[in-house]
C-alpha cells in the first residue's frame, strides 16, 4: 500500500476497494476466457464439429446422464474453469444442455478446472517433482468423474 492510499477500518470502504479488486480480476481475468469459450464453441458448431464430438462422444457422457457435446465443457475446464463455464452457458442458451446436466457439471468443472494453468504456477513454484505431476492431474479428474456420477443421482 503507498502512502496515498491510507489504511482504513470503515467497513464501507472496504466493501468498496474490495469491489474494486474483484471488478478488475472479472474483466482483466475472466472474461477474456469466458468470450474465448463462446467463440471456440460457436466455430465448432458452425464447422459441424460439434455434432461429431456429441454423436461420437454421447455413450461415455450418457453414464454422467448428459449428451456427447457437455464433454467439451469438460476438456474446456480443463484449461481454464472460467471458459469451462462459458462453453456450460454457451451449450445450454443452444438448448443442448439443461440445468440439470449444468447441475451435474458444476462441481466437475471446479474440481478439475484451470489445471493445464495451475500445473506451471502451482506445482512449479511449490517444486514438486515432476514425476508427480501427472498423478495430481489424474486425481483431480477422477474426483470431477466421481462428482459427475453422484450429482446424477442428486438431481
């Protein structure tokens, strides 16, 4: 903190700064990712690209209760939980996807998001051996297949 910014305990003002941060991380951070998942997907459907993926993919994604095409939330959410999320909503304005197949991705989308983007700034600055990579990355994404399986039978 400078010297023209004085500390502050007024709990307004610190509602306030605190917005301020949040505003910033959602239009420098998210949205970039959010409108990269929208035009990623809306080439893919125009290419034809996404029925092939829903027709060749819909009996491994039928276990989960959901059609072939939410595996591309799925593989987005795996580079970044943000574009995961804008590839959900981006299916479900297409009438693709419902709530409850947005219900039964959710957790999966947090539990295995933005790993492609934390495996350098994660385990690269705590140093943990390489040879372990690949087992933290496959525990995520067998946690997000279980979440998967059990949210279909909650919803």
């Amino acid at each position: 903190m400078n010297n023209s910014q004085k500390q502050t305990n007024n709990p307004l003002d610190i509602f306030v700064i605190g917005a301020r941060k949040g505003f910033n991380i959602a239009i420098n951070n998210l949205m970039p990712n959010i409108l990269m998942a929208f035009v990623i997907t809306e080439i893919l459907k125009r290419l034809g690209i996404m029925q092939l993926i829903g027709t060749y993919c819909a009996p491994v994604m039928e276990i989960f209760g959901l059609p072939g095409e939410a595996i591309t939330v799925l593989l987005t959410a795996w580079l970044s939980a943000s574009a995961g999320t804008g590839v959900a909503i981006n299916l479900f304005t297409a009438g693709t996807i419902n709530p409850t197949a947005i219900t039964i991705l959710a957790p999966a989308i947090f539990l295995m998001g933005s790993q492609l983007q934390y495996m350098g700034r994660l385990l690269g600055v705590a140093d943990v051996q390489k040879k372990y990579w690949p087992l933290l990355m496959l525990t995520s994404i067998f946690n997000a297949l279980i979440s998967m399986i059990i949210m279909r039978f909650f919803v």
